[in-house]
C-alpha cells in the first residue's frame, strides 16, 4: 500500500509540476511497483501450483495458461511421441520386467486366518463412497464424471451395486477403467524444464473404477489390521489415524525432551530432533506377483487378493501436452499412481519389509538404504 500511494504521489507531482526530476522520478517508481506485483504475482502462482489437487488442477492450469506453453525439449527429443517416451521411462519407469526373488513359502506369519471371508458390497457402501466423492474433479478417458454416477445412483441404487458386486465375484476389473490419461505440470522453482524429473505427473482414472477401488481400499485396510498385515502406528489410508494423531505423537516426545532440558541444568540432555525420510518412487517398487505373495502368507480375504491381481494388470496410460495426446500405451510400473486403493497395498507390500527387514529387503526390490527408516508411519 506505501509503494502504491508513493506512485500516486509521484505520478500527480509529475504532471502538475512537470520537469526532468519529477518525470523521472515518476518513471522509477511506477517501474519499482510493476517488479513488485510480477513477483507477488509469480510467487502467488508457485504457491498455487504446489497446493494444487486433482480437484483444482485445470482450474490453475487455466490460470496460468500453461497448455498454450509447450513443453521444451527433454533430453533432446523435440517431436511429441519422443517426449511421450522420455516422461514415460522416467515417470513410470518398467521397473517390474526384471525378475525378483522369489518370496518363501510361509515367510510371513497372520494375526487372523480372513481367506475364505466372502462379504458383498451393500448399497450403504456405494452411497458412503459417492457421499465422500470430492466433486469437481476432472474424469477419465470415458468422459463420466462422478456428478453423473451420483444422479445414477439416486435413480437406481442397485445399479452400481450390482455391478461392482459382479466385479468382485467374478475377478474383472474392465480394461476401460484401467487406462488413465496423465496430465504433466512443471514443478515450481526448477533450474531447467528440459529434464522429465521437473514434472508433475497427474493421473486422470475412471470415475467408475475408483468408486470401487475406495471401497475395496477399505475393505482391505479394515482387513489389513485384523490379519497385521499393517502396523497399528500407521498414520495413514487407516481409519482412525488422522495427520492430527500423527502431529500429536511427533510434537508431544519434543514438548516432553525441550521441557526435561529447561528444567534440567546438564548439558548431556539430548536435544530433541526430528528424522523424516522418503522413497523415491514408492509405488513403481511394488511387485505385483510379490504383493500377491504378501497377501497370501498374510491371510487376507482370497477375493481381494485374486481381484487386485487383476486390477494391477494390463494398465494403460496415455499422455496429454501441447495440445495433443497419445494412444493409451501399457506400461508396468507397480500400483498405478491416483488410485485409491494404491496407498494400502503399498502399506501391505512395505510393512512385510518391516517385519522381516534382513531379508526382505533385497525379495522386495527395495535397496538396503530404503529400509525400515524411510516407511513413514
């Protein structure tokens, strides 16, 4: 506001009394205020574009205008198909072609024998799922979008009962709903755009498959506790472990360590610290023979078991820039990025790491350094 009142002054003293002083004066200011509202404007773009969601994701991609931008060259490929390739075997990489050791027989051990459980999806179920819908969000290849399914499901509730009820019983997971369009968006505050690791891919599924895959994902985190085939600590894609638990449980042992010290006059209190880590591509590591493996040993229900085996074959995706798109091309690249149902079986998968880390480690594709330390719970 003072640099705007200081333009107003200096511009109204430059025209009622004009000279070379005044004039210039009037110049440098009005030339300080645009730099300022580019730069205010730039960061309020960054700040948008790293909060962004699959709800606000076109919207700020309108804003911005950035699908009038081209993407740059990357690696040196100039043509369309070309970059395709490149985002493709850096975003997705076929990480799951190589063989893998193969898991023993009876390496992992199961709190509840849940195999042969065989409950049908109820009508309560679909209408929980499409209540908790986050609306606004763009759809899949099919162009159905979850407003749609929603008018479906108020005129027929059976409907969608019924066919996801036909799903499970059956094994199928249609091809439609396993092709995804990926949508890339530059990451804020990269050095160069030429490299494939400076975008965002954003996955854009069908609105039919991830109804039934929330519902399948909590079914299979509701099974996970009861057959430990996850950790009860674990602060995420299970109920009634919110980010406020995980913030209490991390701020409570520091609050303790830094009131210990204050009250304490040694200087050998330990200082309180926090050690946070990630994987780098979490998803792509997961084997979907080994998660299959994993599910078995841990008794969980043979029918979501033999339906996510499904679910995690034969994917396609198909990406979309510069104002043009491919044809769906399949890839293997572990759990398919946007789903909901991708974060608990990642939590299955890494928690049999955990548990058995000496040897786990090398059956489950992960590197000695993305061991128990970097599974964030």
């Amino acid at each position: 506001m003072l640099a705007k009142k200081s333009v107003k002054r200096a511009d109204k003293r430059a025209r009622q009394q004009p000279s070379t002083t005044n004039r210039a004066d009037s110049q440098s200011k009005c030339q300080h205020w645009t730099m300022m509202v580019c730069t205010a404007k730039a960061a309020y773009r960054i700040k948008q574009l790293q909060s962004t969601t699959t709800k606000s994701i076109w919207k700020t991609l309108h804003h911005h205008n950035t699908h009038h931008r081209p993407i740059p060259p990357l690696e040196g490929q100039t043509g369309f198909q070309a970059k395709c390739d490149v985002l493709r075997n850096a975003l997705f990489p076929a990480i799951n072609s190589s063989p893998r050791q193969p898991l023993p027989n009876n390496f992992l051990s199961s709190k509840l024998d849940m195999y042969h459980q065989n409950n049908p999806i109820t009508t309560q179920e679909v209408q929980r799922a499409i209540t908790n819908l986050k609306y606004g969000t763009s759809p899949g290849p099919d162009g159905i979008s979850y407003m749609t399914l929603h008018h479906l499901h108020e005129a027929t509730p059976q409907t969608l009962t019924l066919l996801f009820n036909a799903c499970l019983t059956f094994t199928v997971h249609p091809p439609e709903w396993k092709v995804a369009n990926c949508v890339v968006i530059p990451k804020p505050g990269k050095s160069s755009y030429t490299l494939p690791k400076s975008y965002r891919p954003i996955s854009l599924q069908s609105c039919f498959g991830k109804i039934l895959e929330a519902i399948v994902a909590k079914r299979l985190s509701q099974a996970a506790i009861r057959c430990g085939a996850t950790h009860p600590s674990q602060m995420g894609a299970q109920p009634e472990n919110s980010a406020v638990d995980a913030l209490l449980r991390t701020i409570t042992p520091i609050a303790t360590a830094i009131s210990t010290k204050k009250k304490t006059a040694k200087s050998s209190v330990p200082r309180p610290a926090v050690l946070t880590h990630d994987i780098e591509g979490a998803f792509n590591q997961v084997h979907p023979t080994t998660l299959r493996k994993v599910m078995h040993q841990r008794r969980m229900p043979i029918y979501l078991t033999n339906w996510i085996t499904e679910f995690n074959t034969d994917r396609k995706l198909a990406f979309g820039f510069d104002q043009q798109s491919e044809e769906p091309q399949p890839y293997k690249c572990g759990l398919p990025q946007g789903s909901p149902v991708s974060p608990i079986l990642f939590l299955i998968f890494s928690n049999a790491m955990l548990e058995k880390e000496d040897n786990m480690t090398v059956t489950l594709g992960l590197s000695h350094n993305q061991s128990v330390g970097e599974i964030k719970r």
